[in-house]
C-alpha cells in the first residue's frame, strides 16, 4: 500500500489523507503503509487543506468533494488526543472511546453528512464511519494518535518492544534516541526507520488503531479489485 505526495492518477486512488499541519505523520503513515499489500494508495497531499488541529480537520472533507476529480468517497484522518482533550469542557481529562465517538457524531452532523453506520468493533481510538453526504455515499476513518495524549506515547512503546529500552515519551528525549541510533532526529523519519525493522505484532500493540484501519483497507481493496 502506497501513500503519496502528489496526485497520481495512473494509481487507483483509495482515501484522502487529512491530519493537523505536522509533517512527522507522513513518514509514519508510509512506513507503516508499506507493511500492507494491495495497490490502493492513500493521498496525503504536501500541503494541508487549512492547518486545522483536533476534530476541525473533517471540515475538509465538503472542501475535497468540491476540489478534486475524479471526486474521492474514502477519508483517513489523523487526530491528536491532546487536541481532543484540550477542547473537552468536561470537568475531568481522560475521555473515552464513547466520548470521543459522540464528538465526531456532532461534528460530522454540523458539516451535514449523516451517519448510516458507525463500526462498534474497532480497537479504542479508531472509527470506521459510513455517510452521506447529500447523495454522496461516504467512508470516513477516524485515528486518535496516542495513548493518553500524543503519538509520542505510541512511538516510545513501539522503541521498548523493538529494542527493549524505555524512553519518556516527550518529544525531546525520542528526538536524542533517533538522533543516536539512526542519525535522524526527525521524529517522523527515526521513527520510519524503527517500522521499517519492527516485527508486524509490535506495530499493531503500539499503534493499535492506525494498524487496524491500514488493515481494513487492505481488505476493501482486494475486494474491489
């Protein structure tokens, strides 16, 4: 499986990509990618669709309705909890699954597309929504990146299964570790290089809803093809 750059309309384009204005995820999203089969690529376009953090990242979904042709039906979004959470107005800080599940409701209902389906058996952080839009017939996969509150979280797990070695999980202290072992200090491209060696269970216990969503696209595309 691919993720690209640019537009690329000899492949058969599956999804939109969308995420906040970071450029770590990309090189994450591929790398892992690339574990999986099938010649279905993701679209993860250089420039970002407004640089828009949290749930306001599905507000580009009517934009690349509207934008591109031939018109795209599947949408992988890439969320930090941390935005999540800071924009929680409830008293207390974790949110959960069901919490997190009513918020994408009530921001896809405000962008006008109504929901057919929600999938209840995806792993915490991870939604596989079909809608409408109009009488556009839609997919929308939703990955809430972190454990707690930042991918950061998923990536020094991913270290500690692949190398045995416990890093905290600020950005700097995984920044020294990539900057040590693969001479990157890019946290994006070290943590490209450590996927590209990893042992494919360690991938699904460290980024369990990235995996899962990567892993039901594979399927859909050996069904379509």
């Amino acid at each position: 499986m691919r993720v690209v750059k640019d537009w690329d309309e000899s492949a058969e384009l599956w999804s939109f990509v969308g995420t906040g204005d970071g450029t770590d995820e990309f090189h994450i999203l591929r790398a892992v990618a690339e574990k999986y089969n099938g010649t279905c690529s993701l679209w993860f376009p250089k420039s970002p669709l407004g640089k828009k953090t949290g749930l306001a990242v599905l507000d580009s979904i009517k934009t690349v309705i509207d934008k591109t042709s031939p018109q795209i039906n599947t949408f992988l979004f890439l969320i930090d909890r941390e935005h999540i959470v800071q924009r929680n107005r409830r008293s207390r800080d974790e949110l959960d699954n069901s919490d997190i599940k009513v918020m994408i409701e009530h921001k896809l209902s405000n962008e006008h597309i109504r929901i057919i389906k929600i999938d209840d058996t995806t792993p915490d952080g991870a939604f596989i929504i079909n809608g409408k839009l109009g009488s556009r017939v839609l997919q929308i996969c939703v990955i809430i990146q972190g454990i707690n509150l930042k991918i950061e979280e998923e990536i020094s797990k991913l270290i500690k299964l692949e190398k045995d070695i416990t890093i905290p999980t600020e950005k700097e202290n995984i920044q020294d570790f990539f900057k040590e072992t693969f001479h990157r200090k890019s946290i994006g491209q070290g943590t490209a290089k450590l996927i590209a060696g990893a042992n494919k269970n360690n991938l699904r216990m460290s980024f369990p809803g990235l995996t899962f969503i990567l892993n039901a696209i594979e399927k859909q595309c050996s069904e379509n093809n």
